[in-house]
C-alpha cells in the first residue's frame, strides 16, 4: 500500500512535459480505401479510434449485430436504413474474418 502511495505521489509530482499526452488525431485513411470509409471512419471514431475496428474480424451478420449491441449498450445513436448498411458491408468486407488456406493445402500455390 505505501509502494502505491508512493508511485501516485511520484506521478503527480512529474512536470507536465513527462506526463502522457493526448494522441494526435487520426484520420481516415488508416482504414482501407473503398465504398463506406469516411463513413465508418466519422462515425466510429466519434466513441473510439479506429484500432478497435482495425483488430476485429467478425462477419457481416455479426457486424450488424454488434451495432444493436452499441446502441442497447452504450448509447450509440442508431444506425438505420442505407447508412447503416454502407457502414455494415465496409466493415464485413475489409474487417471480416481472416481467410485460412484450405488445410494440406500450400498458401503459396496458386
């Protein structure tokens, strides 16, 4: 407990310049070019950066059920009709599951 105290105090004490600072923003481009991407970039990053889209890799059903699972969870605004499936199929198609080679199959072969 004394160790904790003291690392807080050691923290607060840092001058400003040795503190962690904001990161720069992001822009879209960190996300693959296609139909959808300054949508998905915009509202997205507007919760969250654009590493948490980037590390996933789920299918198109499960897209769309993860954005009713933001809205029922944390409060996103609803995504519906056109807009939402633009959003939906750029992240199915860039950010779907990884493609395994065929097993016994050489990934080098074409």
């Amino acid at each position: 407990m004394l160790r904790l105290a003291a690392l807080i105090c050691v923290a607060l004490s840092l001058p400003v310049s040795a503190q962690p600072t904001e990161r720069a923003p992001e822009e879209e481009t960190v996300l693959p070019d296609g139909e959808g991407r300054s949508e998905t970039f915009g509202y997205c990053t507007a919760c969250h950066d654009s590493a948490l889209i980037r590390r996933s890799r789920f299918n198109r059903a499960q897209w769309d059920g993860l954005m009713d699972w933001m809205v029922e969870r944390h409060g996103m605004n609803p995504l519906e009709g056109e807009f939402r499936v633009l959003i939906v199929n750029y992240l199915a198609q860039h950010f779907g599951p990884a493609q395994a080679p065929a097993r016994g199959r050489n990934p080098f072969l074409p």
